[in-house]
C-alpha cells in the first residue's frame, strides 16, 4: 500500500517509520513547496499533488489547516480519508462547535462574533471571564485572548476587528472560562467497518500554550466519558483514522475543548506505551486493515523538546527512555523532537521523571522540573 500524506512534518514522519513494518510506504505533501516529498529525507518524489494522489492508494491529513482547493482535488480523487468535513471542523473552531453540538457532546458555552454587536451579545450570552479564539488559524493558544473585566471591552476589540479583518471568512469564538482543575486528551481510531479502538486517557500540561508533558493515566470513570464522546463524535463523521478529543476536567465530568482529525501530539507516548501506536493505527484505519490493540503495555510520559537539538548524555543512557528527533532546524519554541519515558513498577516511571528533572535546563522543560517538585514536597 502507498499512502500520500497531507502535510509533511514530523507527524508524517512518525506515519513513515511506523508503516514500514507493514509494508506501507509514505509520501507526504508539502503544502508550502507543493511537491510530494520523503517524509525522511525530504527529498522531492513528485513534483504535483496530482502525480502524488495517481502514485497513491490511499490519501490522508496529518494536519487540519490545508488550503480547501487541494483537500477538494484530494476528495474528487476518491481515495481520501477521513471527510474534508472533519479536517474542515479542525481547522474552524466555528465548524468544530457545531459538530460538538450536533454530536450531542457537552462543550464550553459559546458565542460566534463577527462585529462589535456580536461582541456585545457574547459579553450578554457566555458572560466574563471569557475566552475569545479566532476561529481560523489559531492553534497552540495563540490568537487567543482573556477577557476578564469591561473596562479591558474596547482595547480587545481593535486587536480582534484586527484580527478579523486581516484574513476572509475569519471570526472569533466567545468561550466561557472553564474553571477546570486538569486537562486530559482521548486518542483512539474508527475503522472503515465502523469499530473503535481507544487508547487510555493522557493528562497533559501545557507551557504557554504549547503542550507540554503528557502521561497516560487510569480513570476508569473519565475514560468511559471520553469513550462516548469519542464515538459520538467519529460516528457523526463516519470517520476513518485517528482522531484525538482535548478536554477539560471539571470536578470529573469532562467538556471538549478542541477535536483534531488526525494523529497528535497527546498520543506519542504511545508508540513505547501502547501494544499498537497512533501512527501504526492511522495507517491501518485508512489502508482498511483491522485496528491494533490500543492497550497500554507500560506506565509512559511524554515530553515535549521545545526548541533544544541537543540532550544531556544521561538522558540518552538513561534504560525506559526513547528519544524521537524530528530532524528539524532549531528554532525558539520549534517543536524539536520528544522524549518517552516509561516505568515498569509502581512508582519507577515517577522516579524516572525526577530523575531527568536533575538533568534537564528546568526553563526549557518546566513541567517536569513542576512536576518533580510536586513530587517530592
Ligand atoms: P486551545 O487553543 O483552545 O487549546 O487553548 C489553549 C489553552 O488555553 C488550553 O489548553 C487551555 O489551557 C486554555 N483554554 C482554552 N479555552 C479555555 C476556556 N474556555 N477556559 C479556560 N481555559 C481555556
């Protein structure tokens, strides 16, 4: 099987190693260049998307902000999966809200805002503090803003009339503030025959809005909810692949944030703590094979290397700890590659992070340096 990836980061990159096993070669598109390139190398296999879907069995997303004009030249090819509908409804936190509602899965109180009057019936509606979200193009938390008081009203508006204007069909979102205590993620897979394989819950700390570690965790109660979040969602999608739910905790009861139609980041640690890993289990969904079990083999962590190219040698030496270059050019902040970490007994994946909290810079990786405080108080 060959499968052309939209999109050609390190999530493609992940796809490609993880489908070689299985005889599933990887090509990705460039949406930037537009040339189908080697997830690997880079190096330029075809030189249209055109030539890349003919050379293709399979044509899939690794990313939801793809131009509409090529996922509509990928969808008349007939050989894409899941629906431009749901790469659409990742990328339009619009779409996203009314696929959440019509799913029937609970969501932050919202407002769509298009002018000051708007504005004004956000502020009536979801009330203060509130959240505002473009809803093209944000992602990571940025183009975000926190309205807390009235007085902060008109300086917010310039910046998001701004922000409006800059870009077509472009809005903001009005959310409530959501008083959560944690956040959690749901990753799981829909096969073609409609089935649905999840893996367990991933708790997840952000760093300025960027994600930061993420650990899988045992919530019996939590992951019942987010399983039926899950297929409420996928199965109004009909969808096809790998799809990741974010959510907020509040007082255990879960609300969705944010949906992304395709592998993410909340789900590397599966590729050391699952029997079968997101990448694997994306490739097998859209090639229509059977899903791999998503069981959990061993406690894991992940953590993000936000821009670092480089790790301690005790990292490297350190036994349970997988390091994942993405090959990329340092750049501040850049998404640079993760470490995962696992534990095989109580208590040793705990030990372990303390461990590299010794070791690595704590304002590169503050959430495990916070996490080895909370730890050891
Ligand atoms: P997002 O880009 O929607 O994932 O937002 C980035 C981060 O902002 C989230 O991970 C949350 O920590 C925070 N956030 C987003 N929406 C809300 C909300 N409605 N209430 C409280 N915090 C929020």
């Amino acid at each position: 099987m060959h499968v052309l990836i939209l999109g050609a980061g390190q999530l493609a990159r992940m796809m490609s190693l993880a489908g070689a096993p299985l005889n599933i070669q990887v090509s990705a598109y460039d949406v930037g260049s537009k040339t189908v390139v080697h997830p690997l190398t880079q190096a330029v296999v075809n030189d249209s998307l055109e030539a890349g879907i003919a050379a293709a069995d399979v044509v899939t997303a690794e990313f939801e902000h793809i131009p509409h004009d090529v996922l509509d030249i990928c969808e008349q090819s007939g050989k894409f999966l899941p629906t431009p509908e749901a790469i659409k409804a990742g990328g339009d936190r619009r779409l996203e809200k009314a696929l959440l509602d019509n799913a029937g899965v609970r969501n932050a109180k919202y407002h769509v805002i298009n002018n000051r009057t708007d504005f004004e019936q956000a502020i009536e509606k979801v009330g203060l503090p509130m959240v505002l979200k473009s809803a093209l193009g944000g992602y990571d938390g940025k183009g975000q803003w926190r309205l807390k008081e009235l007085s902060q009203v008109d300086g917010i508006w310039q910046e998001m009339e701004a922000c409006i204007a800059a870009t077509p069909t472009q809005a903001i979102v009005a959310e409530e503030f959501v008083p959560f205590q944690r956040e959690v993620s749901l990753v799981g897979a829909r096969a073609k025959d409609g089935s649905v394989e999840v893996y367990p819950l991933a708790e997840n700390v952000h760093t300025n809005g960027v994600l930061s570690l993420s650990t899988a965790i045992d919530a019996v109660d939590l992951q019942q909810q987010a399983k039926a979040m899950f297929t409420a969602v996928a199965n109004s999608l009909d969808y096809v692949g790998v799809l990741a739910l974010e959510f907020f905790d509040v007082n255990g009861e879960l609300l969705v944030n944010e949906i992304a139609p395709r592998v993410h980041n909340s789900g590397h640690w599966t590729q050391q703590g699952a029997e079968t890993c997101q990448f694997e289990n994306h490739l097998r969904a859209v090639c229509g094979l059977p899903l791999g079990s998503t069981k959990l083999i061993r406690e894991t962590s992940m953590i993000n290397i936000l821009g670092e190219d480089t790790l301690p040698e005790e990292v490297i030496a350190m036994a349970g700890c997988y390091i994942h270059w993405y090959g990329k050019e340092k750049r501040a902040g850049r998404k640079m590659g993760h470490i995962n970490v696992c534990g095989d007994y109580t208590g040793e994946l705990q030990r372990k992070l303390c461990t590299l909290a010794d070791v690595l810079d704590e304002s590169a990786y503050p959430a495990v340096h916070e996490f080895a405080k909370s730890f050891n108080q």
